[in-house]
C-alpha cells in the first residue's frame, strides 16, 4: 500500500500530483512497531519547522502522518517507509507512506 497526502493553506487542488524538482525531500525507513508513529512524527516536526510551515498546516500533516503510519503497522507487513517533501512552488506538503502489503491479521501490530 502506498499513501500520499498533499496540504498548503489555501491551495486549489490540482490533478497533477508531480512534484517540482527543486523540492526539499526526505525519506526513512521506520521500525515496525507502535513506535513508529512517534518516530515518524518527531522527524515530521522538525522539517515542517524548518520550512516555516503554517501551525495550521502543520497540525493536518501531523495528524496525518500519525493515522498513516499506525494503519500501516496495524494493517500491513514490513518495509515501512515514511516521505515527506515540501515543494517550494506550490508550498504543498507531501505525506507519503509504503509498506509491504496486507498483513496475514489485523490488529496486535500486525507482522510485528
């Protein structure tokens, strides 16, 4: 499963998702476990601060990040792998979020 998630205050979506090439970009790959959330969170704050990202924004992004990474670890089986860029044309915020597929079983922290 692959997750992507766009914000910017007052932005008008737009059908072309591509991101500018002189985006800010980051990439992890997190642990497994329920503390990837945290993890992935931590490593969010620090960026948007960073980027100077409206509190506003930054609270949609976190909150995204952290329902993205739980579902993965609770749903979904290992690499899980967090991405988080920010385009500097747009001033979008990309969330993106892959794992390894569908768990065997939901719930208890699925291919822990």
């Amino acid at each position: 499963m692959i997750a992507t998630c766009a914000y910017a205050p007052g932005a008008t979506p737009r059908q072309d998702p591509a991101r500018s090439p002189s985006a800010s970009v980051g990439t992890w790959t997190l642990t497994h476990r329920p503390e990837a959330a945290g993890e992935a969170r931590k490593i969010a704050t620090e960026l948007l601060t960073q980027w100077s990202v409206t509190e506003g924004a930054a609270d949609s992004v976190l909150l995204t990040v952290s329902e993205l990474v739980t579902n993965a670890v609770e749903h979904a089986r290992p690499p899980l792998n967090f991405g988080l860029s920010l385009d500097p044309g747009t001033q979008r915020v990309h969330v993106e979020v892959s794992d390894g597929g569908p768990a065997a079983a939901d719930g208890d922290w699925a291919g822990s």
